[in-house]
C-alpha cells in the first residue's frame, strides 16, 4: 500500500534509534522516546501558504509532538506539516 500525502504534508519515518544509552545500558521499546530525526518517505504538492522546502529521501528534525502516528504494513510513520520540520539535516 502507498500512502500519498496531501497539500503542505510530508510522511516520515523515525531514523533508526540507539538500543543503549552511552553508558551501556538495554533501552526496551517502551522507554525509548519518539525520534526527533526521521527520513522523508512522501511529499505532498505544497500549497501556495507552504511551499514544500523538503524532498524524498531528506533527513530532518521535527518537533517533538508534530504529526499524526499511522502504522502501514507493519511501519510505524508520521505525518507532518511542512512547517513543524525544524531543519534538514546534512
């Protein structure tokens, strides 16, 4: 299934987080904090207000509570709004 996102939306998935913290200890699922970094998988079209400024394949920081969780085909994502990407990370 493709998931195509409309107006000023962008999809992300989370980059891959640290299974330890430096000092050596297991984080489990439950205590890992949601990842500020994720990967472009999909843009919308933009909307004359929000321009989209990122493409496919981008690293970038969103804010912490910005977008909507949808879980495809077993993959967690989220969708955003151009605006709450804080940076493209290069």
């Amino acid at each position: 299934m493709k998931l195509n996102p409309l107006a000023d939306n962008v999809l992300v998935k989370s980059a891959q987080q640290e299974e330890t913290t430096a000092s050596g200890i297991i984080l489990s699922t439950s205590t890992k904090e949601k990842s500020l970094i994720c990967d472009v998988v999909a843009v919308g079209p933009g909307t004359e207000e929000h321009p989209m400024t990122v493409k496919v394949g981008d690293r970038v920081v969103v804010g912490k509570y910005a977008g909507q969780e949808i879980k495809l085909d077993n993959v967690d994502y989220s969708i955003v709004k151009v605006g709450d990407i804080l940076a493209v990370v290069e």
